[in-house]
C-alpha cells in the first residue's frame, strides 16, 4: 500500500545564548527539532536579543552565539535540511517587534509567568525589553509564518501570547499571519534541576543543579551522585511526593527509550545508590559522541561562521516577505 506523504510545515523556534545547554533544552526542545527537520520545513534560530533582555557579559556574548550554533551542529541539526541563523542579523525581527507592541495590550504582558519569575530573580533591575520579551519572540514566530512551535512547558504561555497577537492583527487589519501552534513532549517537557527537582532545570542557575549536554564523565557522575532524592528508597515515579526520583526516572528512561513502567520493575527493590550509578553511565554514554561532534566543530570555526551566513540569506528572504505585507496592510509607506 503506497503510504500517504506528509504535508511539510513550517517549524520555528530558538534558544537563548545565555548558558551551557543542557540535557532539558535538548529533551525539551531540541531532540524534537531533529526528528522535525526530516520532513518539514525548519527554522531554528540563535536569539541573542533574548539573551540581552537580563543583565549579561557584553564580554562573553559573541562566544556564546558560536557555542549554540556549534550545539545545534553537534546534537544534529542539519544546516542542508534546517535554516540556522543568529536573531540579530535579521532586523526585520525588531521592526515587527514595534509594530506588533502597538497592539499587544500591557495587561496580557504583566501576566506572564516568566516576567514575573525573572522579575523577582533580578529584583530592582527590570528592563523595558524584559517586558517586551514575549513580542519579541511572536515577532520571530510570525515573520517566519510558522504553523508549529517545538518547546518546552515553560515557553507555552508565550506561544499561546503569538497566536493571540497574530488572530488580533489579522481581525484588525486582514489576513497576514499564520495562526501558530506550540508542540510540547508529552514527557521530557519539563526536566527539573538536580539540586531543587520542584524547579526547572535552567541554564542560569549554578552547574551543579543541571546536567550540561558536554559534561565530562566526571562532571556526570559527581552531579547525578549528589542529585536530590527523596525520603524513602524505592525507585518510583510520583512527581508530586518523590519530584527528585521522578525527576531521574523521566530523565533515564527518555535515553534509555524504555518506559518509566518498565524501570520501575527493573528497579524494584534496588537501592537509589544503584540507579544512580547506572543513570551516570547511561548519560555518560550517550552524551559522548554530543561532545565529539562539538570538538570538531571548534575545530573548524569558519564553518560556524559559513552556516550563520547562509541561514541568514535564508531567513532573510521569508523575513522580508512578510514585512512587505504587514508594511502593506497597515498603511506604511
Ligand atoms: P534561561 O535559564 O537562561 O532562561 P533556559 O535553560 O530556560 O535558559 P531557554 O533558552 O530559555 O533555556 O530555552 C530553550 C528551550 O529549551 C525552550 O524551548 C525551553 O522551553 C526549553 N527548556 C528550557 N528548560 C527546559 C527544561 N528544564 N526542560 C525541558 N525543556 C526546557
Ligand atoms: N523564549 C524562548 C526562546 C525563543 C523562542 C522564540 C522559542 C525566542 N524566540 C521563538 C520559540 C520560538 C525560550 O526558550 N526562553
């Protein structure tokens, strides 16, 4: 029987240039965007002008760009199937930016949980930009007239806020952008930090809470051993009274590929000492080659730079498409 082709689809996202990345942002976000890339139509973009929405090292930003795409490189992302560019390099990305600002009402801003949580974490130093955070991102998701949205559970909200603001321009002033949609893991979406395993794995708090994606077998074993467990010893899935060993479960089985049922019974009446031993050596093993593929690619920085510059021409070309129609609809000369 012939199978039935899938329609491809545009597929949009980002990661911030503020940290190592880490085994939440690859479950999360990027193992999707590989498995994406095969028949659709991707996108996948460096956002330094999210980056500089918190205080950060003017010093160290540049390297950090080149260490993210070399990550996107490294764990898979194939810059012949995938459009791969830095936000900045497209300014197309601020002027949509202000104009999508003149009608995203302040009110649906202040209820973003993200604000809010940075807010709180950089008390007394709140930028404009920090505020305008979620236009920014529905100006990078529109201009590419994305129809899904691969991420983790804590950037929901703000897809939710693009879509929003693309059903208001479009009821305002005709139809002009795609309606996007986020894609979330069913597991895996939100991976906990080690040391707090009630909070989110993040790359801006200390190395300790977060496995990163090129760690060294010592660094894994050292963070996996001093993980947060829970009272009690036996190895089950219950993220509401034992986060820290669900935590680990979720993050064993989506390497493994078994299910978290099927570790449950291995484990059955083995200790946390055990499980963790092994979750090391599975982690160490499976992120080595992460860390070979990165190495080759430090090796070779012109290839960095070569890759962003064919992504940009890509990107640019739908970008300016885009603001030709929304210049257009809303009466700009
Ligand atoms: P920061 O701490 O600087 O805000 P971050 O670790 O949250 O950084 P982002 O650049 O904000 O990383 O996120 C990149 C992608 O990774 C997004 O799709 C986000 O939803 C996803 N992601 C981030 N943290 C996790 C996590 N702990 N579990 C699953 N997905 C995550
Ligand atoms: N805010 C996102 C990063 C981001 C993004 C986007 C993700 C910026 N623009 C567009 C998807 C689509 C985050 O992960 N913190």
């Amino acid at each position: 029987m012939k199978s039935e082709k899938l329609k491809s689809v545009r597929i949009f996202s980002g990661i911030q240039p503020s940290g190592d990345i880490h085994i939440g942002n690859y479950l999360g976000a990027i193992k999707q965007w590989i498995a994406l890339q095969e028949k659709n139509d991707c996108v996948f973009c460096i956002v330094d002008w999210h980056a500089i929405t918190v205080p950060y090292e003017p010093k160290l930003l540049r390297q950090k760009i080149k260490e993210v795409t070399a990550t996107y490189l490294a764990a898979g992302i194939n810059p012949k199937k995938s459009v791969i560019f830095v936000q900045s390099h497209i300014k197309e990305h601020a002027e949509l930016t202000w104009l999508l600002n003149t009608i995203t009402p302040i009110g649906d801003l202040q209820r973003m949980t993200q604000f809010k949580d940075k807010s709180k974490k950089y008390g007394g130093n709140i930028s404009a930009g920090l505020f305008n955070y979620p236009v920014l991102m529905a100006a990078d998701i529109l201009l590419y007239q994305t129809e899904l949205v691969p991420v983790g559970q804590d950037q929901k909200q703000h897809v939710e806020l693009a879509r929003e603001i693309a059903r208001r321009f479009n009821a305002k002033f005709g139809d002009t952008f795609t309606l996007p949609q986020a894609q979330i893991m069913k597991i895996g979406a939100k991976i906990m930090s080690l040391a707090e395993p009630t909070k989110k794995m993040s790359k801006s708090d200390k190395p300790e809470t977060r496995i990163g994606l090129f760690d060294t077998a010592e660094q894994i074993k050292k963070k996996i051993g001093s993980a947060t467990t829970d009272s009690g010893k036996e190895i089950e899935y219950n993220p509401e009274q034992k986060p820290g060993i669900s935590n680990l479960l979720t993050i064993y089985s989506l390497f493994a590929n078994k299910t978290i049922k099927d570790l449950e019974n291995e484990y059955a009446g083995k200790n946390y000492q055990t499980f963790k031993q092994n979750l090391a050596e599975l982690l160490i093993e499976k992120l080595a080659p992460f860390r070979t593929k990165k190495a080759e690619f430090e090796e070779n920085p012109e290839q960095i730079g070569k890759v962003l510059k064919e992504g940009a021409e890509k990107a640019r070309a739908i970008a300016q498409t885009t603001m030709e129609k929304v210049r257009a609809t809303m009466g700009l000369l």
